[in-house]
C-alpha cells in the first residue's frame, strides 16, 4: 500500500461516505424517541431597505435541519441587562447536523453557492420542540464559525452566537411587529 492522499472522487466512495444514510437513520431514531428537544431552522430574509436592518424584513425561505441535529449548552444562556430588558447573551454549538443532506455552502446561507446579496440577511433560529411550552420562542443566532465536517465526515458541526431581532413566537419578523407606546 502506497502512503498518499486520496482523490475527490475515492473520497466520494469511501466506507464513511457510504454510512451517512445509516447515521442520519440513527439520528432520526434519537429524535423519534424525544433525545432532541431543540429544532434548528435556517432562515433566509430580504429587506426592503439596501441593507439588512433597513427597512423591513420578509421571510424568503425557512429549512429546518433534519435529522433534528443536537444543540448544547441551549439551558446556559446568559443574561445580559439592557435599557428595555434582559437579552440573552451566549453562543451554542450545533452538531450532528447531517453531511448527507447538507454542505458548508448550503450551512453558510449560500444557495447554489451564490454569496447573500446585500439585501438579504441569512440566520439560525433555535427552537423548543413544545415539549415544555405549546408556543415556543424563537432565538435567533447567527454563525460564529464556518461549518465543519467531522473527522469521519458523517456531520457538521457549527458554534452559533446570539443575536437580537428575533421573530415573533409566529414566525413575523420582528421589523413587522410594531410597538405602540401609551397604550
């Protein structure tokens, strides 16, 4: 045996390759039976302004990440006091997100590997099965790092960093839910 790297093409047909259909099958299973209480959502908007945060937003297309992948350190968020409340400070990380159904252009907000266009905004939402409550928040992340495809190359994993703007518990993005002082 010859010591050297292997081609794109023996990559794409390699033992590890081959088994992505039977991790992603494993990682339905964990969520039939209730071991993944977070769903994760990317969320591609425009904004009627040139850029984002200008103007308002609308929803061009939401994907949930399926199979559910985990989500840790969800019950660490941090709060950090601001002049109207309390805003959730802390990053989570993102894994076992499936490499058969996924690429890093795809985790990046790249449709068909187009960069975003500059009035448009891409995000991570975090969501609450409804476990624990009928109508759960949406926590809006963004990525703190690239994708990253596991050593085996049979998931991503991503680090996701909080920030603000979430939608309503409905889905409205938060430019379209107005504030009403005095009443």
């Amino acid at each position: 045996m010859t010591i050297r790297a292997i081609e794109p093409s023996e990559a794409k047909r390699s033992l590890a390759v081959s088994l992505r259909p039977v991790a992603d099958n494993l990682r339905q299973l964990a969520s039939e039976l209730g071991a993944s209480p977070y769903r994760v959502f990317m969320v591609h908007t425009k904004w009627s302004g040139a850029k984002p945060g200008r103007g308002n937003e609308s929803i061009l297309r939401v994907v949930e990440i399926l199979p559910t992948p985990r989500v840790r350190a969800i019950n660490s968020l941090t709060g950090r006091p601001t002049s109207v409340g309390i805003l959730e400070a802390e990053s989570v990380s993102v894994d076992r997100i499936s490499a058969d159904r996924y690429n890093e252009d795809q985790l990046g907000g790249r449709v068909g590997g187009v960069e975003i266009p500059d009035d448009q905004s891409f995000y991570y939402e975090v969501v609450e099965d409804g476990r624990s409550t009928p109508n759960p928040l949406r926590r809006r992340f963004r990525a703190a790092s690239p994708a990253g495809l596991s050593q085996v190359g049979l998931d991503f994993s991503l680090r996701l960093e909080r920030s603000s703007e979430d939608r309503s518990r409905r889905g409205i993005p938060a430019s379209d839910v107005a504030v009403r002082v005095g009443d």
